[in-house]
C-alpha cells in the first residue's frame, strides 16, 4: 500500500555472474574461465562495478530486494572482490534493508575468513555446490572437492552465523542406482541444510561428459523418473517443501531470488553471459569476459538478444514458469494479465486431475503433481499448441 501518496517501488532482483572457476566440471556448460589471473579478475572487477553505476541511475523507481552472485565460483573469486560488487549495488541502487543475498560457493573455497567477511558485508545466504556424497563419482564429475570438504565447509558456515544455506545434488550419475542416490539423499540431509536442490543431470552438447556418454552407464529415463519421485517423497517426509520442479524447502526459506525467474519478476543481470529482464525487454551479456570489459569501459556494445516481449508470448512464459512451481497458475489471473481465455487450457487440466497429474488447490490455482512434473514438457507443449489457437478477449472497459 502506499502511504501519503508515496508510489511503492517495484521489486528488482540482481544476479552478478563470476565467470571464474578452480577447474571445469565435465557436465558443466556455463560460461567460466579456469586460469587465476589475478590482472583479468581486478579488471572484471573493475568492470562490473562500473557497470552497475551505469545502471543503477536507470532504476530509480525499483529497489532490490535479492541479490544472487552465481557462476563460475564465486568463493573462487574471493570475498573482497564480491563485498566490493555488494558495496557498488548499494551505493548505486535502493537495496531493501531485509534483501536475500546469497552467492555460490565450493567445498574446497570456503574459508572461515570469506565466511566471515562476506557475512559481516550482509550476505545471508549461501548455495554449497555438493552434487554428491561419492568421492569416486565427484572425481568422476570433475569437482575439485571431496566429501570431507563438504562437512568441512558446513561447520564453517554454521559457525559464521548463516541460518540459511542451501546444497545442491545430481541425480541420474554415471553407473549411479536408485538405492545410491537415495542413500546420497538421505545423507546429505544429515547436515540439515534449509534448501535442497536436487537436478537431473542433463548432458550438454559440448561438454566432456556428453561425448563419453555411451561408455558412462546414465541411468535411463524410467530410472531418473524413479530417482526423482524418491527425492521427492524423502525430503517430504523430512519437513523439506517442494515449491518448483527441483527446489525444496524448509518452510519460508524458499529462494527469493530464483522464484523471480518463476514468477515473472524483474532481475538485472551483471557479467559476460548474465540475463536480465527488465522495464519489459529482455536481454543478455556478451558471452566473452574481455568483450565485456572492453565494452563497459570502452562505450561499445556488451548486450545482445534486446527483445521487448508480445503479450501472448508472456502468456506462454506464464504457462511455462508458473507451472515449473507449486504455486500453479490461475484462470482469473490469467485472463486479467494477457486478455487470453482459459477455458480450453482449464479443460485440459482438468483432463490431468482424473489422471493424477494436476491439482485444483485453494482459490482456483492449478498446479502439477510430482508426476506431472515428469510430464511437464508434453504437458506444456500441449497447453502452448491451446493457447497459440485462442483468440483474445475482448478489452474490458
């Protein structure tokens, strides 16, 4: 509500990508660099500092309520250079007093020191890459770490006062089985994290995995299907809530910052590969960490893909990200946002609640189950083919 006439500020999230790693994981198709070169990090440095002041002045009426330093690894980059970033957004941009602030990191480049210093600058999240309990599989994937880094590094951020970390795992491994990645799962959760993402692996053109993959032993689809419905049911039973395809959490401790993706929020991204979508256009960085630098400082081009997006292609991006989380999607809202009908697209999903697929909850939302998840794209894909032959409303006056 705004209050004496005051206008309320639209919430904005901000992604800073690190594009700076110890080593590349065999799976891994995110932009990074592997080599420490301490002149090329101070200029990136120098770089995406400048740029957020460049654009904070293009924002007065937002302010940001989560900010998410991803990668790359971020505790690889050091927590000088990242307090240095969280210092240029605030000057440069409304920050909200409780904003969620939460950066990546590995096991084996977490320090008490880092911990410590970025907790004391107002980070108070942390996202732990741990993929899995298995030193051979680790070693396999290309991680640098091992699981005793791991319960290394969770004492050392409980230590430094972080009430909220979240743990990543991979399921679908090479040679893994149903009953290992259970046994993974229900060890992992013996450290109590807050928040557990829990992905497929996905195996990217390009990648060192991707062209062994014949030789690897992947578990097939009916298996990752199982392994997925597993995670599921144990992180229930463990008091974790389910809010998106891959995302649990304890409850309120869902990540605010990835729920912008989801839900159709703003975000502004900083760094070579990073996204944003913003004032209605989407657009992305140059994929090239010296193009970018040369860019900011030299007043040449560093975006790419600038689109501004039609109506019904946001209607379509409703269907798909909404349906992604528990959160569902809604008739009413639907039609209020896009001017679209709903009516074929509530027949189909009622179609999927006799099948066990979809649920009618509270207020009217639809969401998928679990085992709509498994379906997800088929059933995207058919609610798009619904959307794209229905004819708009009309304009309500």
């Amino acid at each position: 509500m705004a209050l004496f006439g005051k206008k309320e500020k639209t919430p904005l999230g901000i992604y800073i990508h690190v594009p700076f790693c110890r080593s590349k994981c065999t799976y891994c198709d995110f932009y990074s660099l592997t080599s420490k070169d301490d002149r090329l990090m101070d200029d990136y440095l120098d770089a995406v500092c400048a740029h957020i002041k460049e654009s904070g002045a293009l924002a007065p009426g937002y302010q940001v309520d989560t900010v998410y330093f991803g990668g790359g690894t971020p505790s690889f980059f050091g927590a000088d250079g990242m307090a240095t970033i969280l210092t240029a957004i605030r000057r440069s941009f409304d920050v909200y007093q409780d904003a969620e602030i939460t950066f990546e990191c590995n096991p084996d480049s977490v320090s008490s020191r880092l911990l410590r210093k970025l907790r004391s600058e107002g980070f108070n999240r942390v996202s732990l890459g741990v993929q899995s309990n298995d030193d051979k599989m680790l070693k396999k994937l290309g991680r640098p770490h091992d699981y005793a880094q791991v319960l290394n590094a969770v004492k050392k951020i409980r230590r430094a006062g972080y009430k909220n970390l979240s743990m990543d795992l991979m399921y679908g491994l090479p040679g893994q089985t149903l009953e290992s990645w259970e046994a993974t799962l229900q060890k992992v959760l013996e450290l109590a994290p807050e928040h557990m993402s829990c992905y497929g692996l996905k195996l990217e053109a390009g990648t060192p995995l991707y062209e062994t993959q014949e030789y690897e032993n992947i578990p097939d689809d009916d298996t990752q299907a199982d392994m997925y419905l597993a995670a599921v049911e144990i992180l229930r039973r463990k008091g974790y809530r389910q809010y998106e395809i891959s995302n649990f959490a304890k409850r309120g401790l869902e990540s605010r910052h990835n729920l912008k993706y989801w839900t159709g929020g703003e975000y502004l991204g900083f760094g070579p590969d990073a996204s944003s979508d913003f004032a209605g256009k989407r657009f992305k960085i140059i994929r090239d960490v010296h193009g970018y630098i040369d860019g900011i400082f030299q007043g040449n081009m560093v975006l790419e893909d600038v689109q501004e997006i039609p109506l019904r292609e946001r209607a379509g991006e409703y269907l798909m990200t909404r349906l992604r989380t528990t959160y569902g999607i809604s008739g009413p809202e639907y039609e209020k946002l896009f001017l679209l009908p709903f009516a074929s697209l509530e027949a189909y999903l009622e179609n999927l609640r006799q099948h066990g697929q979809a649920l009618r909850a509270e207020g009217g939302r639809w969401r998928l189950t679990a085992e709509g998840f498994l379906l997800s794209n088929t059933i995207l894909s058919d609610l798009l083919l619904l959307q794209d032959r229905s004819k708009p409303l009309a304009k309500r006056r």
